[in-house]
C-alpha cells in the first residue's frame, strides 16, 4: 500500500512524483474533466506533463500542491485537491479540486477540501484561501459555499477564456 501524508476518512494525500504521470494523463486527459478548465477542451501529453512538473515546483517552493486523492483501502486514484499560488501571490493560495467522473457526487470534493483548509491553517499558516469555478459547474460552486466560501467578483480565468466566480474563504466562527 502506498504511504499517505494526510489521511482523511475516506482518502489519502500523496504527493505527485514520475510514478504518478499515468494518473495525471487520466485525469487531465478526460475530455469531461477539461471541457470546465480549458477552452479547447484538452490538454496536450506535453501540457499535462508540464502541469505536473508545475505541482512538484509548487510542494518544493510553498509546501503546497494538488495533491493526488486515493481512496483508502483499494488504493484507487480519485483525482487531486490542494492549493497553488494565487495570481502570482505568495501570501494567498487558490484551492482546488479536480475529479475523475466517475467520483462526481459522492463527497469526495468537500472531504478533501476540509482536510486541504485544515492542513492550510494548521501546519501552513495559510490564511489568505481563494477558489474559482467554470461558470458553468453549479457542483462546485455548491460546494465552495458548503465550505465557507464567499463570493467576492468574477475574475477572467485565460485557460478558459471565461470570466469564472472568485470566492475568498471566511471562517466560521
């Protein structure tokens, strides 16, 4: 079994390595996945690895990354969630989630986000937490609001080519 930096009740969190490409080609390779994040509704083998060469930059620069999703016990990749620089900051990060069809609708979306937020304030620091959606993912918007997130404006997202809601993460208290 594969070893697991974060563990939810349902999931693990591992890290993107070499190994790991054939799952990012799955993923950022289905065509019901990149129609919500990408114009052309594709991505390239070269793009998708450039994306992953990306993630590992972002764990060795800021600690952060997608990070792969695997379900506990049979070890099945899900898909990824994590965090990336937003706009080029260093003090604000953008969650996001992104998930094999085949996982839609379960809860897999908002457990991994919990745990991201979690992880974010606790060994982090992270207080400055955005999020974006394709203006045309009601799902995720839902989710988004389920954890704490509040709409600040539509921002002009250029895979897309679409102007996407910008929501900013508030706490409950």
């Amino acid at each position: 079994m594969r070893d697991f930096f974060i563990k939810t009740g349902r999931l693990g969190f591992s890290e993107w390595t070499d190994e790991l490409i054939p799952h990012a080609m799955d993923l950022w390779g289905d065509p019901t996945v990149c129609r919500l994040i990408s114009a052309k509704g594709f991505f390239t083998g070269d793009e998708i690895l450039a994306r992953v060469r990306a993630e590992m930059n972002n764990r060795h620069d800021y600690g952060i990354q997608y990070f792969p999703l695997f379900l506990l016990g049979s070890d099945s990749f899900i898909g990824c969630s994590g965090f990336r620089p937003y706009a080029g900051q260093t003090d604000a990060f953008e969650l996001g989630f992104y998930l094999l069809p085949k996982y839609w609708g379960k809860g897999y979306a908002t457990e991994a986000s919990k745990m991201n937020i979690e992880y974010a304030y606790g060994s982090l620091g992270i207080r400055n937490i955005y999020a974006g959606h394709h203006p045309d993912n009601a799902a995720s918007a839902k989710t988004l609001e389920r954890l704490g997130f509040v709409y600040l404006r539509d921002e002009f997202y250029p895979p897309t080519g679409l102007d996407h809601p910008l929501y900013i993460f508030k706490p409950r208290e």
